[in-house]
C-alpha cells in the first residue's frame, strides 16, 4: 500500500476523537459515507491480500535459495 490515501478512515478516525472528546455515546454515518468506508476498507484489505502473497513469494524464493547447493568439480589435468 504504498502512499495509499484513506480519506474516508481518517474522517471516521477523526470523528470517533471529537466524539471521545465531547463523550459521545455514539457516531452515526450516512449510507453514502458507510459506502464510501466499506469500499476503502475493501481495496486496503485488497491490497493487504496482494502484499502478503507477494511476502510469501519472497519467502519461499529466500527459503529455495537458502536450502540448493551448487556443487561443482574441477577435474583439473585429467
């Protein structure tokens, strides 16, 4: 997720402080701004997806390397 902008979760998260602030009890959000939240959680859990398959890649690709041995014999003047 690189430089992923949240506009949406950094307006919940700003509203959950003001309501903490002014001990609120709850926070309501309208369909649209719940639409909007669901689908920024969506793509960042996308690209959360993407990312750790792309880790797990690496991983096997660093683990492969680490285990193969290259052997190699030089018979000199024979």
């Amino acid at each position: 997720m690189s430089n992923m902008t949240l506009p949406t979760i950094e307006r919940l998260f700003q509203r959950v402080a003001a309501a903490e602030k002014s001990q609120q009890k709850d926070i309501r959000l309208s369909i649209q701004e719940a639409r909007e939240l669901a689908t920024e959680l969506a793509g960042m859990t996308m690209n959360l997806g993407k990312t750790v398959t792309e880790i797990h890649a690496m991983l096997a690709e660093i683990k492969e390397s680490a285990t193969s041995i290259d052997v190699k014999f030089d018979g000199g003047g024979f």
